[in-house]
C-alpha cells in the first residue's frame, strides 16, 4: 500500500506535535512493509512566482514533496488561505507522480482545502486527523485578539480576524467594537467605491470558507478527532458529529523512563513546546516574577527566534532571572532525556490545547503536570491526583499553584499505561486497510 501524507509543515524546518506524529506514523508504515510519503508546505520568501513549485527531499530516509508557495502574493489572499489553485496544481502533480492508494491529512492548513480537492478529483481516498480547529477557525487556534471564539456562528465572525492576519478589508473601520461591525460594513459596501468593490469581493470568499472546507470534510473516507472535547466543539459548528470518530494518538514510548521521586532541590518546571503567544509560557513568566522567593527553576524547550517580537517579550519577562533557562530546541530522538531533567511539566496554554503528546509523554513516566483548566486538558489532568489546573491567563492563579507546588506535599502520580505509538500506528493501517477494500 502507498501513502501519503499531508501535513502544514515539516521536519527539519518545523518541530512539533502534528510533525513529530506525522513522522511516526509514516515510519511505522513502511515498517511495516508499506511506502509511504509526506508532502508539506514551505512559505517561500520569494514574491517570484517562478520559484513556487515542488522541493523533493527526504528526511530520516522518508520521501519529502515540499510545496513551496507565498500565501502574501496570491490575487485574493482570503480565497487562496483555504481554497489554493496553485498549490492544488502542484499537489495534484505529485499525487499523479506517486499514485499513492491512500492519502492521509494529518494537518490541512497552508496546503489548503485544495489539497483534499486534488486527491478527490483523481479518486484517491482521503482520511482527515483534525488536530486543531483549522477547519472551523482560519488561525486555527479559536483564540482571537479578545479571548476564546467558540468557533464562526455567522459568516461574518472571521473579519475581524482575517483583517489582523492578511490585511484583508482594509476599507473597515475595525477599531469599532464588535457590536459595529455590520454596520461598518455596510457603511463601506454602500459608498460605492473601489474599496466597496473590493470589500464585497473579499466578503463573498469570507462567507465561503466555512462551507467550502466542510464539503471537503464531508467528502473524506474517515474523520479522525483526537479528544471528545474536540468532536463536540466541532459538531456544534455543522459538522456532522456521526462522521467524527474520536482516536486519542499514541505515545512513542521509546527512550521514555518511568520516574523515581523527586529528587531534592529546586523544583524543575519543564516546558515542551513552540514560543508562540497561545503556548502561554508569559503567563508562567509573569507568575514567576510575581514570587522571585520560590524554589525553582524553568527550563523553556522551544525554537529562540529572536527576530519575533513574542520571543523577544519572553526574554524580556525572564530578565535576568537565574531561575529560567531557554534551552532552545532538540532532536526527537532525546525527548525521553528532556523529560527526564524535570520534576514538573508546565503547559499554560490560552488555546484550546488538543491532545497535546507531551502531556501525555509526562504522564507515561509519572511527571505531574500543571496546565490551564482549557479544552482537552480537563479530560486529561485530573487536579490533586495528576497535577494541577489552573484558570487560563490567571497570573496570579498560576503563582498561587506554583507556591502549592513548592510549598505543599509532593504530588507524585503513578505512571500511566497510554495507548504507545505502535498500538496506534497499527489502528490506522488498518483503517487505510478497510477503506482501501471499499468500507
């Protein structure tokens, strides 16, 4: 059987969860006697149209189709977020080339709804993993400048958003609360000028996001959610909830030790993840500096890129604060030893976290964990017994739990027997098997 599978980014220009579960899956493929391949998005730093195309390379001996592509030059830069002609002709072309039996999205954003588009139209079936909320939510996240979006309820609900992004309907006044924004609009639709012009062009492919990429979904073999959490939010924004069949992922277990006790010394928070605003980690900066006295220390894993303003706010928080370390980022293949440096793992996630396998990584081997009381991670931290919970954004919230772990009796929970990366490899090949034999 030949797979192949469609992700947002890849390994070695981008590490995280949806890449490092993409890699598993396909290596667990081929050995398991299969071929199996990844095509993935690269945004190109060329305005050159003559150097978008396909990169073919490979990482860890996996075959890699790179779709290079810059989403900031295309004609309608709203449409091509979710409904993308050139990528969808590039994909199509490495799809003709492979003639794979199956093709897997594990993550859509950037590839575009037109990826899925290209494999149906030259009849391959598609399984569709939902990691996040891309297909409901053009950040992906849910989280907009002003808090938590329970997901688009009307057409229009993604303007604002759209006009942070892309720049999109630039003729609207949206310093206007929220309340205003329909009447802004129709200021502009009515003036009848070429901002009018355009603002109704990009309204009419606004309103056709959400309906275009259900289609899509609707058209894949299987619909794969990876937390109940998450097949509930979704199917209260017109997915049909029949189609979305929950399979928590596994854990790669190798090199992943069972913890002994905590060992003496300052308590070792660890946080696994990229610097990016909904990861959270200044909320964690913020609690810290509010109690410089605790017993502590952070060592923060994530890519340092000191050209983005984020990063540069979190280096700022740490200041000088010997308690906090930026370790940078790391091979997979040392996870376990990554894990195995701390006493606690931290996640203060803004966002709707999905699942996140680090969480689980620490709760395999018996870490604690302290996360924000958000999305799935109320389904997978049970507070008092596996770690703490602690309200989203709350500073002080989190320096109070931060004292109860440094202060308080050890929370020592048992390791848990979770589902490994085998166990469920093996569930989805043989779900490509059952829907490759017509079920």
């Amino acid at each position: 059987m030949k797979i192949v599978y469609l992700t947002h980014q890849f390994f070695p220009r981008h590490v995280g969860g949806v890449e490092v579960y993409t890699l598993g899956l396909a290596s667990a493929a081929i050995r398991a006697g299969h071929e199996a391949a990844v095509v993935t998005y690269v945004e190109s730093p060329s305005g050159d149209t003559g150097d978008f195309g396909i990169v073919h390379t490979r990482y860890q001996g996996l075959a890699v189709a790179e779709i290079h592509y810059n989403l900031s030059v295309a004609p309608d830069r709203l449409r091509y977020e979710y409904d993308n002609p050139v990528v969808k002709r590039l994909v199509s072309e490495e799809l003709r080339r492979t003639r794979p039996d199956i093709v897997h999205a594990t993550h859509a954003m950037k590839l575009s709804g037109s990826a899925l588009a290209a494999a149906y139209e030259l009849g391959i079936p598609v399984v569709v993993t939902l990691c996040d909320y891309w297909f409901l939510c053009p950040r992906h996240t849910l989280l907009t400048g002003r808090g938590l979006c329970a997901g688009p309820a009307h057409p229009l609900a993604c303007a604002r958003c759209l006009h942070e992004i892309h720049g999109a309907l630039a003729g609207v006044d949206f310093d206007r609360p929220d309340a205003e924004l329909h009447p802004a609009l129709y200021r502009v639709l009515e003036a009848g000028s070429a901002a009018a012009a355009a603002t109704s062009r990009e309204l009419a492919f606004l309103a056709l996001r959400q309906p275009t990429l259900i289609s899509l979904l609707e058209r894949a073999r299987r619909v794969i959610a990876l937390s109940c959490f998450q097949k509930k939010l979704l199917a209260g924004r017109g997915i049909d909830p029949a189609r979305i069949e929950v399979i928590a992922h596994g854990v790669d277990t190798d090199g992943l030790v069972r913890r002994t006790p905590q060992r003496r010394g300052p308590l070792r928070l660890l946080f696994v993840g990229s610097l990016v605003e909904h990861k959270g980690l200044h909320v964690l900066l913020a609690a810290m500096k509010q109690a410089p006295e605790l017993g502590l220390e952070l060592r923060a894993y994530g890519g340092v890129d000191r050209d983005r303003s984020y990063v540069r706010e979190l280096l700022a928080l740490a200041g000088d604060d010997p308690r906090v370390t930026f370790k940078g980022t790391f091979d997979t293949a040392a996870f376990g030893a990554v894990l195995q440096q701390g006493d606690l793992l931290v996640m203060p996630a803004l966002w709707y976290e999905n699942a996140p396998l680090v969480v689980k990584a620490a709760q395999y081997t018996g870490m604690p964990v302290m996360a924000s009381r958000i999305g799935s991670l109320e389904e997978m931290v049970r507070h008092g017994a596996d770690g703490w919970l602690v309200p989203p954004g709350d500073v002080a919230a989190w320096t109070e739990a931060l004292r109860a772990a440094c202060d308080g009796p050890a929370c020592r929970p048992e390791p848990k027997d979770l589902k490994s990366l085998a166990e469920n490899s093996r569930e989805i090949l043989e779900i490509y098997c059952s829907v490759c034999a017509g079920g």
